[in-house]
C-alpha cells in the first residue's frame, strides 16, 4: 500500500510493509516532479514485495553504499594514490550528509547544493573528479534498483578555475635555453639534469622517465620503450602505466641518444672503481643508488630556472606540455602527438591542448589565407 505527498514541488512516495520479522516499515523516497512518476516509482518498489524482495535494502544509507561499492569496485585495483581519494571523497561525504542520510532519500537539488559548498574552495578539475567516482556509484545503486534516477546528472560543476594555462609551459627560448643548460651541466652527480633533458625531448611523463632501464632504450633505432611507471610517491618500485596506451615507442632525437650513452658511460666506470652492481639497470639511478623522486626533481628544475632567469617557473610535467607546444609549432601532425604522448584516444589530446591548438590554427589561417591569396592574384 502507497501514499504520496507532494513537497514544495516535488512528490514523495510513502510504502508500506512488513519485514521479515513482521513488524511493519515504511520506504519513502521523493524529488519526483510529478504525482505519476512517484506513483510509478511505488508500483515497481511494491511489485519487487511482492517477488520477495528484502526492501531493508533501500533503506541503505549514502556512505554505507558508497563502502560496498568501493570494497566491490574498487579497492584494491589501483594506485595508491588513487586508493586514498576514495576516503578522501568518503569525508567529503560524511562532513556534508552524515552517516545516516539514506542513498533513496538524495535528490539532484541536495547534491546540487552539495557541489556547490563542496566546490567553494576547490578547482572545477577537482569537482569533476569527485562528481565522477560520485555518479559512477549512482549508477550502480539504479542498476540495484535502491534508486531509479541517478541524482548527479544535470546537475552544474562548481569549482574554481585551475592555474592560468600559459605558466605551464615554456617559451621557444627559454626551452632552448633550458635544454642547453642541462645539456651542458649533465653530470652522474648531478642526474636530474638528465632526467629533464628527456623529459623535454620526449614529452614522456616523470613518472615514466624515472621508471626507464637501459633494456628500454634501443640504441639501434633511437627509441624508448616505455612499458611502465615509477611509483615515487609510495617509496619507488615499479606500476603500472597511467593507462593501457600509455604503453609506447617513443622515438628519441641523436643528441638524447647521445647523452644517454653518455650516462651509460658515466655508470659503468663508476660501477668499476666502486664495485657497485644495479640489480634493476635503472636509467637515472645517482651516485647513492637512488632513483629521484619527484619532489626533488622539481626543486632541481625550479633551481635552473632560477639561474637561467625563467619566470614563470614550470614543473616537470610542465616540460609535457611545452613538448607539444614546441611540436605544434613546428606543424607536427596532431594524431603523432597524441600517439606520442600515449593519450588513447585523439579528443583527450585536443581537450587538454585546446589552447595551444587556437595558437596553431592561427598559424594555419594565415598560411591558408597567404596561399588563397596567391592563388587569387596570378
């Protein structure tokens, strides 16, 4: 048996039952903008009664669900890093609805107005990725039928706007001057110089860079095998790629190839004198037989550009960045880039460079136009 009462204006539903112990319940769930849905919405919750179904289900509160959900999805089947959002998100959760709110008992403007304080503080970027992992576990709560509308669809990212796209990347010369730099200070005492030449030259992320052994570099071909990462936020050792495309052949410039041998030659006379051996033939292992993380790479990078007068200052992924730039200028095809960059897929390599891509389409016009001119002319 159902009842309904509308609420400002919206429509709640109110089902009556018995559990299995025979004491009588009741499941309520509203936000229906209109009597019919509500009514719709009781008709399936009372044809599932009558099958048998145990209705307590429903009665599942928003964080309750959201760690089954997580123990069932999610754990334990990516990085760390990745692993600490989930309780990140839980806290975010819990501070806004508390434990007990019911998952059935949420609606699109409660999450709205959750976005929006949620947002307040934070970047858009990091709004998504909550409204993200959030409407992922909606849908899986529809599929269990406990709700039967995702409530984060429609609504409005909040959130305030990341740093300005232009101080991420470098200018043609300072990354020329950058580049001559390290290239000239490249020393085994002194590796991250290394480390930031190929960087720049290959647009491959620190990660990646960090995680290289010499059997990745075919000095046949001039090319770097990347086949995995370097985890150097839980202690080092090797993980996984970002993604399954991150997996590439990145095809490397002479003078990378001669600086790396360079290294190469510099490690080997070192292993000699010290009798030192690399278990793991690790490209950018220093003179203490560590592998620098990232923390230190970028006060190393942060130092150069102190000394070379660049400002504003970029992060090693920064170097990411202005490779495409610099390969964008020089008209390089932008499915290489994106083959280059290991992005799966051509549309995340225009979103996230949808910046630099306006300056080259500017570029393009005026060779167009000069070209339709020509032509116009004769």
């Amino acid at each position: 048996m159902a009842s309904f009462r509308k609420r400002g204006k919206t429509w709640t539903y109110y089902v009556y039952y018995k559990d299995n112990n025979g004491d009588k319940q009741q499941l309520n769930h509203g936000g229906y903008p209109t009597k019919k849905m509500a009514q719709l919405a009781a008709a399936e919750i009372e044809q599932q009664y009558r099958h048998g179904a145990d209705l307590t289900a429903h009665k599942i509160s928003l964080i309750s669900y959201w760690d089954k959900w997580i123990k069932l999805y999610k754990a334990g089947k990516n990085a760390p890093i990745t692993e600490r959002r989930y309780s990140t998100i839980r806290k975010q959760l819990v501070a806004h609805f508390g434990e007990d709110t019911q998952l059935n008992n949420i609606c699109k403007n409660d999450w709205q107005e959750f976005l929006n304080e949620f947002g307040a503080d934070r970047t858009k970027d990091t709004v998504s990725k909550l409204n993200g992992y959030v409407r992922a576990m909606a849908e899986s709560a529809v599929a269990d039928r406990i709700i039967y509308s995702n409530f984060t669809k429609g609504t409005v990212l909040t959130g305030l706007n990341g740093k300005p796209r232009e101080l991420k990347y470098l200018q043609l010369d300072d990354f020329a001057k950058l580049i001559k730099y390290c290239t000239k200070h490249a020393r085994l005492r002194s590796v991250y110089n290394y480390m930031i030449i190929t960087g720049a030259l290959t647009g491959a992320r620190f990660s990646e860079v960090a995680a290289l052994q010499w059997p990745d570099i075919d000095w046949d071909t001039d090319t770097i095998h990347i086949t995995k990462s370097w985890d150097y936020t839980y202690g080092g050792g090797f993980k996984a790629t970002k993604t399954p495309s991150s997996v590439r052949d990145i095809s490397m410039p002479p003078e990378l190839a001669t600086i790396l041998k360079q290294l190469q030659t510099a490690q080997q006379e070192r292993s000699l004198a010290t009798g030192y051996r690399d278990p793991k033939h690790m490209v950018f292992r220093n003179i203490r037989h560590e592998v620098p993380g990232d923390s230190a790479i970028n006060k190393a990078l942060h130092q150069v550009e102190d000394d070379l007068g660049i400002t504003p200052r970029i992060t090693f992924h920064g170097l990411r960045h202005t490779h495409v730039s610099y390969l964008l200028s020089q008209d390089v095809d932008i499915y290489y880039i994106s083959q280059r960059l290991g992005h799966s897929n051509i549309e995340i390599t225009m979103r996230v460079y949808s910046h630099l891509l306006d300056q080259a389409r500017k570029s393009q016009d005026t060779k167009a136009l000069t070209a339709l001119s020509t032509l116009a002319s004769s």
